[in-house]
C-alpha cells in the first residue's frame, strides 16, 4: 500500500510540477508582450536553466540524443508559442526550431517504450 501511495503522489508532483513551469512560461510571456507594449526595454535573459545538470534531473520531455540545449525550445513549444516566437526568444531562426520540434515529436513514441 506504501509504494501505491508513494507512486501515485509522486505522479501527482510530476504534474503540479509541470503546470508550474507551464505558468512560469505564460508569465514570462505576458511580462515580456506587457514591456513591449509600454514601450519599455525586453530583457529576455532568464536565471538558472530548465534541468538541474548537477541534480542530475532529467527533463519530463523527450530530449533526442539526451541533448538538452533545446530545453528552453520545448517549454516555449509546451507554453503554446508558435515557431516564429520561439525563434524570437531563443534566437534560433525558425527553421531549426521546426526541426527540433519535429525530432522531438519523432523521439517521443520510442521515448516511452
């Protein structure tokens, strides 16, 4: 019953601890489009990184290869951005993040099994 309790609370985390970096990402958005409307200088620089590398957390979507430079690609894509945007943000053009987001889909099923 204890590892029933255990599994089913740590997928419950799992979950609050994406809808929380979702509402991360949504709020960086809406403070960065709310400068933009004022006027006001857009400093897109964010503290930390997505996957704690020496926690040795891994990233709760597929990284192909284990590459974990497109982390910051994936939250804008998992925020709902379109390509165009994330190529903004991160400074990739919008090719190449097209191509990392087609990778990761074609990762994601053999991902999982």
């Amino acid at each position: 019953i204890a590892r029933q309790m255990n599994a089913q609370l740590e997928t419950k985390f799992y979950k609050l601890e994406k809808v929380i970096r979702d509402a991360d990402a949504r709020i960086a958005d809406l403070d960065r489009l709310v400068r933009q409307a004022d006027g006001r200088p857009v400093c897109d620089v964010t503290v930390g990184d997505a996957v704690n590398e020496s926690s040795g957390e891994t990233p709760p979507y597929p990284v192909p290869g284990g590459d974990r430079r497109y982390a910051q690609v994936y939250e804008f894509a998992d925020a709902g951005l379109s390509p165009g945007e994330i190529a903004e943000q991160t400074g990739h053009t919008a090719g190449e993040v097209e191509l990392i987001l087609a990778l990761r889909r074609h990762a994601a099923p053999s991902a999982g099994g």
